[in-house]
C-alpha cells in the first residue's frame, strides 16, 4: 500500500513538472508576436487580482466588531501598489497590514 502511494506522488509530480516546463520550453524556441506578448503581460495581474478577490469574497477575516482584516489590509495594499506601482511592496504592504490589523488593532 505505502509503494502504491509513493508512486502516485512521484507520477503527480513528474506530470506537475511536465505541464510547467514543455510549455516554457516549447515557446522559447519561437518569436511571439507583439499582440501576444502584450496580453501576456497582463497575466499576473489578472493572477493577483483574482487572489485578492477571491479573498475578499469568500471568507474574509473579520474581527469582533465585524471589521473585515481582509479589506483593511486589501486597501492598504491598494494605496502602496498606487503609490510604488511594484507588486513586490504592494505584496508587502498587504502581508504587513493585515498581520498588523490582525494582531495589533483587533487582537
């Protein structure tokens, strides 16, 4: 039984890496046209937006009083991404909020 699952993690990983590596692979070797990698661009925006959204909606955290942690943080991430235009400080700034929202503010 233990053989069986080692080998249903080992082929879940080895299709895992193949969906992620051919596809970069292949595409590597041509020249995509402009329009393209223009609308490829915004790809990991869309990714992060459906992120924050889908945290938003689903369950966000809330504190006693019914503040959502989760919009605080979200609009607080909002106005850092506004002000620096990187995602990386806009990340942060999220993170940093809502711990700081969770633990300091609304313990």
């Amino acid at each position: 039984m233990e053989r069986n699952i080692l080998l249903a993690i080992a082929a879940s990983a080895l299709v895992t890496a193949l969906m992620r590596t051919v596809p970069v692979l292949l595409l590597s070797r041509f020249r995509l046209p402009e329009g393209v990698q223009q609308w490829l661009s915004f790809i990991p925006t869309a990714i992060m937006a459906a992120l924050v959204t889908s945290e938003l909606l689903s369950k966000p955290a809330m504190t006693h009083s019914g503040i959502s942690i989760s919009l605080l943080a979200a609009v607080f991430a909002t106005v850092v991404g506004v002000i620096t235009r990187g995602l990386f400080a806009t990340v942060l700034a999220g993170v940093l909020a809502f711990c700081l929202a969770g633990y300091v503010l609304f313990p």
